[in-house]
C-alpha cells in the first residue's frame, strides 16, 4: 500500500501533446458520429416503406 507522503509519477504533457490528443478524439467522435449515420441511413434504405407497414 502507498503511503499518502509518497509523490506519485505522472507524465506532464506539453501543449502540443495537449492539443494533439484533442484533435485525435475530435476526429474519432466525428467519424464515429458519421458511421452511425451511415448505418441509419443504410438501414432506411434497406427497409424502404415497408417499415411503416408492420403490424402493431
């Protein structure tokens, strides 16, 4: 167990590491966002009107 005195390591980023990392999730959350998107759309088309169709 870690004595609460004991100074733990971290890893400081820079500015630019800072920056990197944001841009990095930025464009995953948007290419995830799109593939939704993509898979919503695809399955409209797929389904076309019938989907109103269904019995209840």
């Amino acid at each position: 167990m870690m004595a609460a005195d004991q100074k733990q390591d971290f890893v400081e980023l820079t500015d630019a590491q800072k920056k990197a990392r944001r841009s990095r999730s930025i464009a995953l959350g948007l290419a995830l966002g799109a593939l939704v998107i993509v898979f919503y759309v695809i399955t409209l088309a797929k389904f076309g009107p019938a989907i109103l169709d269904r019995v209840l």
